[in-house]
C-alpha cells in the first residue's frame, strides 16, 4: 500500500511520511497511517464507509509529527 500510496500521490505521501526523518519515525508516520485507514474502513458502508467509497473518494488525514 505504501508503494503504490508513493507512486500515486507523492506529495500527499511525502506529508504524512516525511522522506527525511529517520527511519524509526517514519515507520511510526506509516503506523498512524495504517491505523487511520483502518478506522475510515471499519465505517459502516451505509453511513459513507468501506471499502468502495474510500476508492472512490479516498479519505482524509492529517499528519501529525512524530516525536522520539
């Protein structure tokens, strides 16, 4: 997911997992991510939710820094 997320929407990628922080924060930037996509699935797709309407219209996130 992460190399297609890298490819498809480089900039978008590049804000939520920066590509100079040091690897152990961007393995918790992707950790966050992980967890934000899993929680926009989890909605009931009757209520905007799944799988279908993330593709459709993808969803939103806002990076937070990680700190260590």
């Amino acid at each position: 997911m992460f190399g297609w997320l890298a490819d498809t929407q480089p900039d978008e990628y590049a804000k939520a997992v920066h590509p100079t922080d040091s690897p152990a924060q961007q393995e918790a930037a992707k950790k966050l991510l992980l967890q934000r996509l899993a929680k926009v699935l989890d909605i009931d797709p009757f209520k905007n939710g799944g799988t279908l309407e993330i593709l459709r219209s993808g969803f939103g996130y806002i990076p937070r820094r990680v700190v260590r």
